[in-house]
C-alpha cells in the first residue's frame, strides 16, 4: 500500500519541481532582459 502511494506522489511532485523551476528561470530573463537568456529557456521548455 505504502509503495504505491509514493509511486503516485512521486510524479505529481516532480511535476511540482519543475514548474517552480520554471517560473524562476522565466523571472530570472525578465531580470536581466537578455535576449540569449530567453532564447536558451524557450529551447528548454519545448
């Protein structure tokens, strides 16, 4: 039973992770407005 549940809770919070990473890489191209910045996250996210 324990098993399973972390099975399923593992997913979602690495999910979790990474749109929290997401939104500080995109906060951090904002900061500096660098054009390569965006470029390489936009490459990142597809």
């Amino acid at each position: 039973m324990f098993g399973s549940d972390l099975t399923n809770n593992t997913p979602s919070r690495i999910s979790q992770a990474w749109g929290t990473g997401k939104i500080i890489l995109w906060n951090c191209s904002l900061l500096y407005k660098s054009d390569t910045m965006i470029d390489v996250i936009k490459k990142n996210l597809v």
